[in-house]
C-alpha cells in the first residue's frame, strides 16, 4: 500500500509538471534516437570496414602470390649453378622461367655479389657488373644473407630505366656464400598483376610506402604522395620486402551525411513527441494519467518487439492464415530467400515453398486452422528468388488466443541446409563405404587393435626407441603371441574370405589362429614397431597361409580409421595378393638383368628415344666409358644429345635424321659429339626404327666410337695431301732447274765455240765479258736454288717466341731508304703484346719481301700506303697487309704470284723469285698466304700463322 501511495506520487509528479516531462521525453527519446543512429553509423562503418578490408586483401594476396611465384624461380635459376659454382644453360632456363611467370622483366646470376648474368641481356646491359654488395643496396643485400631467405629490396631506380622491386635469394656453395639468384620485377607490372587497377578510384585508392633503409624515414611510392593520416584508411604489412600496403577511403565525410538526416529527423520526432506529451499532460489529470501509462507501454512494446523482430538470427514472418500472404517479414527471412521487404509482402509461402513439401505444409495449416494443434514444425525447402534450393525447420504457431476465430500466424524459419548437405554426405559416405568395402577387389578386413595397445603401453614400450622394441618382442615369443592374439576382427569383406579361402567371417574368425600363424614373425614386429612410435599408417610386403595351408605372397597395409587415432580400436587393413606379380616381377628382373649384361657387354652405347621429342628412355653404361657421362646425366635432360653434338654437326646430324625418320627409313650416319672432359669424339650411329600398330613410336640404336679410325684416315690423308704436295713441288722444281741450268750451259757452251773461231783479240775479250756475265747469272741461280733447298730440306728449324711488332718494325727499318724516297706511308695496327711461335730469319725474310714488293709496285700516279693488321679468322691468326698499288690481274697471273722465275709486270728488277722464296718459307712453317688483288686498285696479302 506504501509502494502504491509512492508511486501515485511519482506519477502524480509529473502529470504536474507537463514542461519538465515534455523535457525529459524529448530527452529520453533524443538518446534512444541517439543509439539508433550510432547503431546505423557502426553498421554501415562495419560494412565499409569490410568491403575496405576484403580489397585490400585481394590485393595484398595478389602481390604476396606473385613475390611467392618468384620463390621457385630464383631457387630454379639457383639449381643451374653446378658444383664447380658455375651456372649452366642459364639463357635457356632463363628464357623458359619469364615464359612462365609473366609478372618478371629479368632473372640474375650475382656471384660475390656482382651482376654477372641476365637474362634478357637486351635493355638491361646498364645492370652488368653492379656490385650490390655495395651502398647504397648493401643493406638490403646483407638482411637477405642474414636470414638466409629470399628479400625484395626497392621499389628503387633500375640502372637499365624504370622503378622495380629485385628479390634477391641468397646461394650457399658448400655451405659459402656463393651469391644471389635475383629476379626483376618492375613496378607497374606488380600493381598491375596486384590487380590494384581494378579497384574503383572513385571511393579508394592504395599507397605503397616502406621505410629507407638509410634515413628510416617511411617513403611512399604511387603517384598520390598527399598527407592522408586524417582519412579513414586500413593498411597490411609485406613482410618479404618490409613494405606497408595502405587503402584509404577517398570521402571521409560521407558516412556523416547517412546519419545526420536521420539523426535530424529522429531529434524532430523526439521534439514533437515532448511537446504532444507536454500538450497532454496539460488535461485533466485522469486522462492525462492514462495517456501516460499506455504511451509508456506502447513505447516499450514496440522497441522490444522490433529489436527482438529485426534483430533475430532467424527468419520471422507474419502470415495471413487463409491468403498465406506475408504481412511482416524480418531481415533475416529476407536475407534468407533473397527477397526485398517489399517483394516478400507481395508473395505468399506457397510460391516460395517447394512442391514436394506443399501439401505437408497445407495440411499442418487447416490443422492449425481447424484447432486440432496449437502449433507444427517440420523441415522444409525452399525455393529462393534465385532459384536455388534451400532447407530450413520450420515452426508455426497462431497469433491468437483460444475460441477465438484465427486470423493469422507467425512463423520462425531456421536455416539448415548446411546440416542437411552434412546429412546427406554421412549417409552417402556411409553407404559408398559400406559398397567399396564390401565390393572391393581388394581383401580387406576390419580390426580391433586397442587391446594390442593397451598390452603395449603394460609393457612400458610405447615411445621406446626401434631397435630397443625389435629386440624386446625378438627375445620374448611368449609376449608376441599374446600380442597377436590380441587382435579382433571386426569385419571381413567378400575378397578378403577368398583370399583366406574360407565360407564366411565365422569360419575366418574360427580357424584364425591357423591362419595368422606366427610364419612372419619379424614383419609382425614390423607392425608393432609401428604403433609404438605413433604411425598412422604402415606398408610391407608379407606372406600369410590360407585354409588349404598354401602360403600366399601379400602386400600388407593398415590405415587407422579417424577418431580411432588414440584407441586404435578401428583398423582397415588390406591384404593384396602379389605372388603372381613376385613371380612375375623376379622372372622381369632376371630377365633384364641378363639384358642388361648383354647390351653392357656390347662395344657400344645402346639407346632409345621418342620420336616426337629425341628425348632418350633407355642409355647403356657404356656411354660413360664412351663420352664420360653416366646414364643417369643422359636421361636428366630430355635434349642432352641434342645439346651435346658439336657444333659443326648438329644442324645436319638433326635435319639428317629428322629426314630418315620421317621417311620410316633406318639410317646410318657418322657425327662428332663433345665429351665430358671436352675432347671430340667420333661416333657412327646405326639406328632402327621401332613400329607398334603399323605406326613409328620410337628409335632404337647403337653409337660405335670410331674416333681412332677417324684420326687414322685424317693422319692418312694429311700425309697422302703432304706427299703428293711435296711431289707436285719436286717436280716443278725439277723443271725449273733443268730449264734454267740448260739456259745458262747452253749460253756458255755457244760462247766457247764463238771463242774458238774467233780471230781477234778484242772479238775474244768481248765473248770473255760476256762468259763473265752469263757465269755470273748461273751463280745467282745457284744461289737461289740453294735458298729454296735449304727451305725444302731444313727439318729442324728452329721456333721462337717472337714479338709480331718489333719484328714489323725492324723491317720498317731496313726499308727506310725505300720508304723515304718513295714517301710512303705504312699503317701499322699491331698490339704490342702479340707473340707468334715462328723461326726468326723466315719471319724477318718473310715481312721485308711482302713489305718491299708492295713498294716496288706502288702506283705512279698516287701516294703508296701500306696498312698491317692483325686479326682472327675462323680461329685462325692473320697478319693481312694491304697497299694501293697498281694490283695483279688475277685471272690472266693467278699461277704465277708464287712460281719461281714468274713474273707479271714489265719492272726490270722483277726476278720471280721473292714471292716464291717467302710462299715456301711459309709453307715450310705450317702456315699459309692468300692474295687478293685487282688492277690499279691494290692488292693484300694474308698470312696465316699457327
């Protein structure tokens, strides 16, 4: 009575003071208004959170999956690095990893620390030789060898152009810093593959910052730099490359503008309804009174039922019991069948129920109809505006109270379709387990083995050490057989009872003890090794003994059922039958042991290779005795012929065989390959072609090593070519001296007889002048006959290394009279540094008769010069030297440059005898000259030089 009393006062005190309650409504309203709209802001805050969230981590995903692509290709361009430190086939390799991975510009080699390798070396030329061991990479370098993982240093300035990120893996060679296998990426292919550009730039935009490694300063990277602390942005850290990736919303303010419209007119609505309260409060107390309670009331109800209706997890709906149409719905039943509020309220559950559940559904609905149930649930689908299935539980009761006529209800839908898939995966699981078990080929039976572990861990040898279980169990039968009899089967499916030869389980489980009789002792203990160590599995080969006593071959393996990890109580095990295939497998390895034997015995290397490809299936062991490789280095590569024929070779060693395959022709042919140790070896290969259906699959063949036959027949033919040389010279040499010697013998012997009738002194003094003169030309010929002798017969001539320029110079030197009066000018482009292995006086004789002839026949109408050069051709030395004389004609003195007593010009000093002596100076020193020469052009002579 005293709680009334006070409470008649409270309200009483109100009801008497309309203003200040006015007050205090507007008040409380303003704060529920308040909550609302701060709820509304941190929904829509969250969603925003979210979506910011969600892009930035497809893109942080997108950039760490292609930095992580860049994992396998660095640590590929290292495998190329072979035991001496050196990389092989890197331009190959470093083709085929850019042809995979997109995202990188250029792979690097960086031994010690200095670029020495790139690949493309076209535009990145400027990143040669780099020493990033150096400032100002030298700190991002060292972090790499620090932990020995791969770092992206940058975005930094390339020096071939452009910003890029370099990952750098560190290589250790024998546990010694080697280097780093190095990837390129450039920026604007990251962002792009990052997929940063996809990202709709009209709400955000991403940054990319990291700090310098110099000044420590944060440093960002992307084209807008501006200050964006005070927006509302989210960042991920890159941890490879110590970057920071930030997304930052573009409007800051724009989440303010969805609430104050709301806010404004919720603070309205506060305000009116102060006032109408203030307004009310004004009539008579007794009405007043009563509109206060029921405006209270009504408030309160209609704040709890729309928290609890829209707030709910679950869909509710307010029905028409006899339309069926919705009249309210909640987010969630909206959310569910992907309908608006409005569309929802357009439709009745009919439409959205599935037509095999309908009828279920109607006729639980006349029931509540009728009164013969107060409520129903049941499991139901529905149809969604998608047109997807969904199954929800479903539970309808009536909104009203007994007698009184229904109108409507409401109904709560749960959805379940995550446990009905679940349901229906069990019971297909269930039964497709129950059909492969029992149908299986393979013998399988079920087994209880938690005695076994229990017995296990009596013994105190769980965990123990192997060898300390084996011999345990080895030295004690008795408890191996307790062991084994532990063991229960469960169940046996159809193949397991033929395999055993037995009827049915019983009879299985019945004779057990005879069947699993101790024959295989250590692979038992094999089993329970095993299970003392925590082994989920095991695999072995074993033999077992069947009904009639026959010992059977088998392929033991027993898989722990999940859930029964602990208790070991669940055992699938499958026990294949392999004696066929043992049998089977021995007489194969019998058979290709004694085929290994025969082809290893073969004084050649056997092989087998695709068609399509030339990629080798099969090479013998001879090909290490052969070419020093082992076949397991042949067959790593499918292109190792192919990359180790000799250069000069492999182009028509390919067309030629590509050509006999594809005419289905066996073929025979002879080619050069490169050894391990580099030496050339000569090999004929006679290969066959191999049919299957009428159709070529493969090549077979034998590669015979005819390198000694090869250097006989060479050595054979360089003496028949030297032999038959020295003939073709001796006998040119015959008739010169015959010719020349006659000429001179017969001169004298006319002078002799011209002297004998000669009836004057002075007649006679003039013939003795001239037998002077003759005699003096038969002394020059000797001469030069000697000269050229001595060059033919001097076998040991003695070689030097020789100084090219000194020896061009002192030649220059002896010509100086020449040279001068002729105002000659001599080119000489000689490094100082050229050595040549050669016999002094030839090189000397050699340099002044070709230097001298091209003054003798300089050009009368322009200044002579003399160009000298030393070069490489085909592998060969060259010292070429040119003039712009008045030349040969080559066509009508070809044969007579280097013939003795040949000459082709009108000079009075040309004897034909300075080109003949240095052509058989050269010669004689296993060298060679070519001329080339045209009329009033010039001519130049090259002299090849071992």
């Amino acid at each position: 009575m005293i709680l009334e009393k006070k409470w008649t006062k409270f309200i009483s005190w109100f009801l008497n003071k309309p203003k200040t309650t006015g007050l205090l409504v507007f008040l409380f309203l303003s704060l529920v208004v308040g909550y609302i709209v701060y709820q509304q802001y941190r929904i829509v805050k969250e969603d925003e959170h979210t979506e910011m969230n969600n892009t930035l981590q497809s893109v942080h995903q997108n950039i760490e999956q292609s930095l992580r692509n860049c994992y396998t290709t660095t640590l590929t361009l290292a495998l190329t690095i072979n035991d001496k430190g050196d990389p092989e086939n890197f331009d190959a390799i470093g083709k085929k990893l850019l042809e995979s991975n997109h995202s990188i510009s250029a792979v690097q080699l960086v031994p010690k620390g200095v670029i020495k390798y790139v690949y493309p070396m076209k535009g990145n030329e400027a990143a040669m030789n780099l020493n990033i061991l150096a400032p100002p990479y030298l700190k991002e370098a060292l972090k790499s060898i620090a932990t020995q993982k791969m770092y992206f240093a940058g975005p930094l300035q390339l020096k071939q152009g452009g910003v890029g990120i370099v990952g750098r893996f560190p290589v250790f060679h024998n546990n010694v810093f080697w280097g780093f296998s190095a990837v390129v990426i450039k920026l604007n292919h990251l962002l792009e593959y990052s997929g940063i550009n996809n990202v709709d730039g009209s709400k955000y935009y991403f940054q990319i910052s990291k700090k310098n490694p110099v000044t420590l300063q944060e440093v960002f990277y992307l084209r807008n730099t501006s200050n964006f602390s005070k927006k509302y942005h989210i960042s991920a850290s890159i941890p490879d490359g110590e970057w920071k990736l930030y997304l930052i919303s573009k409007h800051q303010n724009y989440l303010y503008y969805q609430i104050l419209i709301p806010g404004i007119l919720g603070l309205i609505f506060a305000a009116a309804f102060g006032f109408t309260i203030t307004s009310l409060l004004r009539m008579p107390k007794e009405l007043q009174l009563l509109v206060h309670n029921q405006a209270t009331k009504l408030l309160n109800s209609e704040i709890k039922y729309k928290s609890i209706f829209d707030q709910a997890a679950v869909g509710i709906a307010y029905v028409d019991s006899y339309t069926g149409n919705f009249l309210e719905v909640n987010k969630q039943n909206c959310i569910l069948l992907g309908y608006s509020e409005q569309e929802m309220k357009e439709r009745n559950f009919q439409s959205v129920t599935h037509p095999d559940d309908l009828e279920e559904d109607l006729m639980n609905m006349e029931k509540l109809k009728e009164g013969k149930i107060r409520k129903y649930a049941m499991e139901k689908r529905y149809i969604t505006k998608k047109n997807d299935v969904i199954w929800a539980k479903l539970t309808v009761s009536p909104l009203w109270d007994i007698g009184e006529k229904p109108t409507t209800h409401i109904a709560i839908i749960e959805d379940i379709s995550l446990k009905k898939e679940a349901e229906e995966l069990i019971e297909k699981s269930e039964i497709r387990f129950k059909s492969l078990f029992d149908d299986s080929p393979l013998p399988l039976r079920e087994e209880d083995f938690s005695e076994v572990k229990i017995y296990l861990e009596e013994l105190n040898l769980l965990g123990k050490k192997e060898d300390e279980i084996t011999h345990f169990l080895s030295n004690n039968p008795a408890v191996l057989n307790k062991l084994n009899s532990l063991i229960k089967i469960i169940d046996v499916n159809h193949a397991c009872l033929k395999l055993f030869n037995v009827k049915s389980k019983a009879e299985l489980i019945e004779n057990s003890s005879v069947l699993f009789e101790f024959n295989c002792k250590y692979e038992f203990i094999k089993q329970l090794v095993a299970i003392s160590q925590g082994e989920k599995q095991f695999i072995n080969d074993t033999k077992i003994k069947n009904i009639n006593g026959e010992f059977r071959d088998i392929n033991l393996r027993w898989n722990i059922i999940r859930g029964y990890r602990k208790t070991l109580a669940r055992i699938i095990v499958s026990t294949e039958d392999i004696t066929e295939r043992k049998a089977s497998e021995k007489l194969i390895s019998d058979t290709q042991i004694r085929t290994e034997s025969l082809i290893n015995t073969i004084d050649g290397i056997v092989w087998e290779c695709k068609i399509k490809d030339l990629a080798f299936s099969f090479i013998s062991q001879k090909v290490e005795k052969i070419l020093g490789y082992t076949p397991e280095e042949w067959l790593a590569s499918d292109t190792f012929w192919l990359d180790h024929i000799y250069e000069e070779d492999k182009q028509w060693t390919v067309d030629f065989c590509a050509s006999k395959t594809m005419q289905n022709l066996h073929h025979d042919f002879e080619y050069r390959m490169v050894a391990k140790n580099g030496s050339i070896v000569w090999l004929r290969d006679i290969v066959n072609i191999v049919f299957e259906n009428g159709e070529a699959v493969s090549l077979r063949g034998i590669m015979i090593d005819i390198t000694k036959t090869k250097t006989a027949e060479k050595e054979l033919n360089d003496s028949f070519n030297l032999v038959t040389e020295q003939n073709k010279r001796l006998l040119n040499f015959s008739y010169i001296v015959s010719h020349n010697l006659r000429s001179h013998t017969s001169n004298i012997s006319s002078i002799m007889d011209i002297i004998e009738i000669s009836e004057s002194e002075e007649e006679r003094n003039e013939m003795i002048q001239l037998l002077k003169s003759i005699s003096n030309s038969l002394n020059e010929t000797m001469l030069h006959l000697n000269e050229v002798i001595n060059i033919r017969t001097n076998i040991g001539l003695v070689s030097e290394s020789l100084n090219l320029k000194q020896y061009i110079d002192t030649a220059q030197r002896v010509l100086t009279e020449q040279i001068t009066l002729n105002d000659v000018a001599i080119t000489s482009v000689i490094p100082h540094d050229v050595m040549v292995n050669y016999n002094p006086a030839y090189l000397e004789s050699i340099l002044y008769n070709v230097i001298s002839n091209s003054i003798r026949y300089r050009h009368p109408e322009r200044k002579p010069a003399i160009s000298i050069k030393w070069f490489l051709e085909k592998e060969l030395n060259v010292l070429q030297i040119s003039d712009n004389g008045v030349g040969i004609d080559l066509v009508k003195n070809a044969d007579k440059i280097f013939g003795m007593y040949k000459t082709f010009s009108n000079n009075a000093d040309s004897k034909g005898i300075g080109l003949f002596i240095t052509k058989n100076q050269i010669d004689a020193m296993g060298g060679n000259i070519t001329v080339e020469s045209e009329p009033n052009i010039g001519t130049t002579f090259k002299i090849y030089i071992q």
